[in-house]
C-alpha cells in the first residue's frame, strides 16, 4: 500500500545553477547612482593611508606628487632641454592623476556593487517582534535584536522568524524567498537533519513552530552575506598576497633600473628630466593588474552570493577552484531526504495488519519524519494503538545501536532498526532468524530504499520499505563535474546494495556503502594525502567532523547548525551540485587575475618601443621609433595615455570575469596565452599610434 | 650645554611629551629627520655633478635620491610582509 504523496522537502529549486538577480522573487539590487558614487569614491581613496596598500598605484601616486612639483618648477632637478616644459609637465601629472583615479574607481564600482547587494539584502530583514517563550512557559513580547543563543520563541502563521534557530516543536511551511529567491514554501520540522533548521528573515506561511535560536543579532546567515558582499571584512586571499607579491617585485626592478638611468644618459650626453623618467616608470609598471586586482576579488565574492552561497572566506572559493574529488553525503543531499514509509512487508507468515500494529507500536514515541510516516501508513491499514502510550517507554535511535522503539507497559520490547541490528537484538532474545528476512531485505534494497526490520521481543514480524528519491536533475550536474576533471564519491551508512542502486540512479563515480562518520573522515585524509583538494557536501550533524577535515565543506541550508558551522560554504538552495557553480567561480577567479596580469607586462613591449627611442634621440635610438610617432613628446604622451584609459576599458572583464569555458588546463592557458598575450603584446601599438595622431592633430604635442 | 641647563623643567616635559607621542605616528618625526639627512647629502650631489647644478638643484636631487630609496624599502616590505597590507 502506498503512502500518499508528501509536501516536498529540500528539493534543488527548479532555477537551480542560476544566479539570484534572475529569480523571481530575489529582492532586485537598485544601482541607481553607482557609478556617481563610485567616481566620489574615487576621489576619497586618494588619501595615501589608502593608496599606501597598493604597492604598485602607489608608486604612481607619488610619481604624479613628483611631476607636479616639476609642473610648478620644471628645472628644480637640473636644467632640462626642450621647450614647453611646464606644458608637457602638466600633462604628464594630469594623466597619472587620472590613471590613479581609474584604479580607484575600478575598485570603487566593484565595492559600489557590493554595497547595493548588501542594501538589498538588509531590505529583506526588519527588526521585528518575538514571541519569546520563558522558562515558567509564558510568552513574552521582545524585539529580535534582544534574542540570544539559547532563547526559545514561538512563530505563528504570518510571522516573520526573528532568527536563525532550530525548531524543537511543531510542523509548519515556511517562505524562504528573502534567502533563497524562490516562492515555493518549505516545510519544517523538529528531529530532522533536513529539515529542522530556519533562517532568520523567511516567513512562516501555515501553522507554528517553536525555535531556539542558534545565533546572535547580527551573527545569523543573512548578517555573513551581507557582510561577504560589502566586503567590509575581506582580507587578501592567499592567491591575491603572491600576486601582490610579484607585482611589488616588478616594479622594484622597474624602479632600480629607472633609478640607473640618469647617471648613464648623462654621461651619454642625452640627459632624460625627471618627468620623463617617472613616465617611463610608470608605463612600464603593472598597472593595469595593480588597478583591477582588488576588483576582481570583491566582484568575485558577488558573484558567489549571487549563487545563493555564503563563503565565510575567499580563500575556500579560491581553493574550490582546484578541487579534485567531491565527497557527498546520500540522504538529503544526493537524495530528497524525506525518507517515507512506502510499504510494509510481512515475512514468518505474519498478516500485514499484524506487522503494521508492531511498526505502529514502535513509532508511537518516534519524532522523526521517518517515525510519522510509519505511523501514518499503520494506521492507513487499520492498525490501531492498544497500549496505555503514558505506561510505556519510548527507546530513542543511536547511531551505535542503530535501532529505536518502545518498552510496552507489559515489558514487551517492539524495535525497529537497521536489519543486521534487529538480527543481534533477536539473537539476543533467543529468537530465530528466517531467510524471508534476507529476500525481503535485498528486495528493498534493490529498490534503493532502506530496509528497516521490525520485532517484538525474539520474533520479527516483518520489513518496512522507506523510499527516498533522488534529487530530480543531479544526473546532469555529475556529468558536469565529470567533464571539469572532478571526481564525485558518495558516501552512506545505508547497505551495500541501496547504495549501489541510488550511486548508479545518480551517476556518481565512486560509492562507499555502510560508512560511519569515521570512515568518512578517513577517505577525506587518504584523499588529501595524495595531495588532492577534497570537497565534501552534507547536511547532517555526522557530517560535521567531515565537513571541517575537507579542504571545502559545503553545507545544505537545509541542514543541522552543526554542519553548517564546520563547513567554510552553506549553499542556501541546498542543491548538493552548486560546487559546479563555486568551482567555476573559483577558477574564473583565478584565470581572470591571470589573464589580466599577462596583458598588464605584455603590454610593456610596445612602451618600450615608444618612450625609449623618444627619450634617447641624441644617443641615436630615435630608429626605434617603429610606430613612427610625430615627436619625442607626443610619444611619451600616447604611451601614458593609453596606459591610463586600458584600466577603464578593462574594468567590465574585470567585474564579469573571463569567461569559463570546460577546457583542459592546456588548452586553457593556449587559449588565454593566444589572447592576453600576444593580444597584449600587438593592441598597444595599434593604440598608441591612434592616440600619438589624435594629439599631434590637437597640437597638444 | 649652557643652553641645554637653561631649559626649565617645564620645557623638558614638554619635549619628552612630543618625542613620547611620536612612538604613535613616527612619520613626522622621520620626514623631519630624512629632510635634515638630506642638507648632509646635497654637498655631496653638489661634489659629484661638478659644480653643474645650483644648490637647489642638488637639494632637490638629495631629496629625490631619499625617496626612491624609502620606494624600495617600501617595496620590499611589501615583498617580505605582504599580509601587513
């Protein structure tokens, strides 16, 4: 007989792999005046106790204090030939001027964007009014931002909750679009892994619940997404301190050598002036990666909230971006999780109401949804409680007895369990064991769902089938992973044949039958031992020790506090495959910085070719000039000028980054070398020339 | 010396006071001290052009010549310190 349908728990969205902003119900981010106050900002982070954490704009600043100095007194460091210097001088600190100010403004939009996310999510949360539950059992009215860890508060039907918490009480569907962008409600309820935890700012839609809260104002999931995409508590990933650390040592060298120059073209007769010098220096410093390093970081955390993620710290998102193995937990993240009383199977020749008054009797006390639903189907086939419920005992499940029950009022012991447990506990009681047992078992099993036997004292009655599905849709997703070079295992306690079947049903690569939270901590640690980046996924209180062990831990929203602590990711959508989306992010990242830091040097190449021909003409070098450039001026002048407009030009890859496609890492870098690079090299040229004809028709130079 | 002994007891605390506050914001004090290097450094940029730049010229260069200097301690800071920024 089957149970009727359920209200479907923890199922990944139907939008499920897209961003918030194309949800329907995501509060939309208004970016009305950002770029006016991205340029204000602009200007505020000119402040050198600002500027000073950036080595490389940094430089420029101080070059453009310099030139402006030789602005206002062009022979302060010496005679210099050529006329028109406070002009050209002039020139030369207004375009550095300007090129700190796009660097700055680069980092300003990507904040900008931050901020108006961070706005839309504060929007969704309202100081609102808790039902706060005391000790002697009355309710008292507070405001939510007095609750603490450890309070208990009753929600109704229409409230909104006051914070994140766990229900210890009631069934009730919940609104989680403030969180999650998706209308359909969820339904909660106590004593499960999947579905017992709530977020702060959702909507109670039917019902009530009672909730302890499990975090401080301020401390709650919406509060660390705000705080992720406003960036306000981001420091440099380990990825972005080497390139920090790079870019400083570039422009170090380019510094000394600069710093050389003057001695030798003096005494070559060809003397160079300050200005000249510091544009030479400034051309030939990375500035284009030094102006959008810090952008593509913050636009990197955006993007990862906008994927329903909560990163707790850049560098998981970054070390997701070379993960080889995912480990996944099977119920509730691989499958719905809701396992439900599907059918009972009667064996030692016992009659299916018999078995479904045992079942029943065993579950009386049983506050899982697995327990209900067995009660639910009991009493679908007529069975009925005959026992005073206040005169017995109820035995709760643990994971080393992997049974529960009840103790009847007549000491009559009625358990059900795991069936190699039931097997013991019969064994026990001097019982005797039946074959049907094992066919019923495998029966199940083959079907994928979890066998569960149930006995009274020494006799089994029969076998309850719960059936779990699989989430709609993972097969694909595993595909995916596949084709990026990631390796999927999964993970159970279940038997070795229910997980075989749903491994299969699933598309995994690898599976892992009866595993205890031990052993999965030990095929993580025999993972990383082949110096391998492991991601685990899970949602249950087991799987927090696993969870903190792998590199990245992604926790379902839909899980226990206690996973969600240990793991350094919590996917709202509860969608175990969202790694996808993180580990494209991840390495978008990290090719993004790459590219740009390729064309940033590569750049160098056609600088070269313009500022050293124009500042050596007396030494000889003016056949250089392969650009043909109008005069030694203008060419110093194109050069700078390009070097300040390609940081604008390049701010929107910089926010959107480079565009992931599922190549090798060869073809990858192939590909990326092709355009970055030797684009990197032959786009300047093109560039400076158009601007070197464009001033000499202005008759700036 | 004579100088030093006239200065009343009031004037030291004072003093002590304002080098006791530089612990906290070092800057001042070390541009002061880096422009007074610098009157030690222009005779001998003076020495080394020949004569070929005004004194003002030579003091610019000096401090010129500190800046980059106090650039690469900056940068290698950055280099061997990079999470400090």
């Amino acid at each position: 007989m089957k149970s009727p349908n359920p209200l479907s728990v923890s199922q990944p969205h139907p939008s499920a792999g897209e961003p918030r902003s194309s949800r329907q119900y995501t509060p939309k981010v208004n970016t009305k005046g950002l770029y006016s106050r991205a340029v204000r900002e602009s200007f505020v982070k000119l402040d050198p106790r600002i500027m000073v954490k950036n080595p490389v704009m940094f430089v420029v600043w101080v070059g453009t204090i310099i030139t402006a100095v030789t602005t206002i007194a062009p022979n302060l460091f010496g005679a210099v030939p050529g006329q028109n210097q406070r002009l050209y001088n002039g020139l030369i600190t207004l375009i550095l001027f300007f090129t700190v100010v796009f660097a700055n403004f680069a980092e300003a939009v990507a904040e900008g964007r931050g901020k108006a996310q961070a706005d839309a999510l504060r929007a969704t949360r309202s100081d609102t009014i808790a039902r706060k539950l005391l000790p002697n059992g009355a309710e008292q009215e507070v405001p939510s931002t007095t609750l603490r860890k450890g309070d208990q508060v009753k929600v109704i039907a229409g409230d909104v909750i006051p914070a994140d918490g766990e229900v210890i009480a009631g069934v009730a569907s919940v609104d989680e679009s403030a969180i999650t962008g998706e209308s359909a409600p969820v339904l909660k309820e106590p004593g499960s892994d999947v579905a017992s935890s709530v977020t702060g700012g959702t909507r109670i839609l039917s019902d009530e619940l009672t909730i302890r809260i499990t975090a401080d104002p301020g401390q709650g999931f919406i509060d660390r997404m705000i705080a992720l995409v406003e960036g306000a508590e981001r420091s440099k990933t380990p990825n972005e301190i080497a390139l920090t650390v790079l870019l400083a040592g570039l422009t170090l060298i380019f510094l000394v050598v600069v710093a050389m120059i003057p001695p030798i073209a003096n005494y070559r007769g060809n003397p160079v002036s300050i200005a000249t010098l510091i544009s030479l220096l400034v051309a030939l410093i990375p500035t284009t990666i030094g102006g959008l390093l810090s952008a593509i970081g913050i636009a990197g955390m955006d993007r990862v909230a906008q994927f329903n993620v909560i990163a707790t710290s850049g560098r998981a998102v970054e070390a997701c971006g070379d993960v080889n193995t995912l480990i996944l937990d099977k119920t509730g993240t691989i499958t719905l999780g809701n396992r439900l009383a599907e059918e009972f199977i009667p064996v030692n020749g016992y009659s299916l109401i018999e078995v479904a008054r045992v079942a029943l009797a065993s579950s009386v006390f049983d506050q899982t949804p697995e327990g209900k639903s067995i009660v639910r189907l009991a009493k679908q086939l007529g069975a009925t409680v005959d026992f005073d419920e206040t005169q017995a005992e109820g035995i709760e499940f643990t994971a080393k007895t992997r049974m529960s029950g009840t103790t009847l009022p007549d000491r009559a012991e009625v358990r059900k369990g795991a069936v190699d447990a039931i097997k013991g506990f019969v064994r026990s009681r001097g019982g005797k064991l039946t074959p049907e047992l094992d066919t019923a078992y495998e029966r199940v099993s083959r079907l994928g769902g979890t066998p569960l036997a149930v006995c009274q004292d020494g006799v089994i009655y029969g076998v309850i089938y719960l059936k779990d599905m699989v989430k709609p849709g993972i097969r694909e997703r595993f595909d995916q992973l596949r084709r990026m070079g990631i390796r999927t295992i999964m993970l159970t306690g279940d038997n070795r044949i229910t997980a075989g079947v749903i491994a299969q049903e699933a598309g995994v690569d690898d599976f892992i039958a009866e595993a205890t939270p031990e052993d999965k901590i030990s095929v993580i640690q025999a993972e990383q031992a082949e110096n391998k980046i492991v991601a685990m996924t899970g949602d249950g209180t087991n799987d927090a020790p696993a969870l903190a062990q792998a590199n990245v831990g992604v926790a379902m929203n839909s899980g226990t506090q206690a996973a969600k602590e240990a793991a350094n990711m919590v996917d709202l959508d509860s969608d175990p495959t969202k790694l996808i989306d993180i580990v494209t992010i991840g390495k978008q990242l990290l090719i993004t910085r790459g590219a740009l830091t390729t064309f940033s040097i590569a750049n160098d190449i056609s600088k070269y070719f313009a500022i050293i021909p124009a500042m050596f003409t007396a030494a000889g070098l003016a056949s250089l000039n392969i650009m043909g450039l109008a005069t030694p001026q203008s060419a110093i002048l194109s050069a700078l000028i390009f070097n300040a407009l390609i940081i604008p030009a390049l701010i929107p890859l910089a926010l959107k980054g480079v565009k992931f496609r599922p190549l090798s890492a060869d073809q990858l870098l192939q590909r990326n070398v092709y355009i970055y690079g030797v684009g990197g090299i032959i786009a300047p040229f093109i560039g400076i020339k158009i601007i070197d004809l464009i001033i000499s028709a202005v008759g700036l130079a | 010396m004579m100088q030093l002994n006239s200065l009343t007891k009031e004037q030291l605390t004072e003093l002590a006071l304002v080098l006791r506050s530089q612990r906290h914001r070092p800057l001042p004090l070390l541009l002061f001290l880096a422009l007074c290097f610098n009157l030690v450094l222009a005779p001998a940029v003076l020495a080394a052009t020949g004569g070929t730049v005004s004194r003002l010229n030579a003091y610019a260069i000096g401090v010129l010549g500190l800046l980059t200097f106090a650039m690469v301690i900056y940068l290698l800071v950055v280099m061997l310190q990079p999470q400090r920024f």
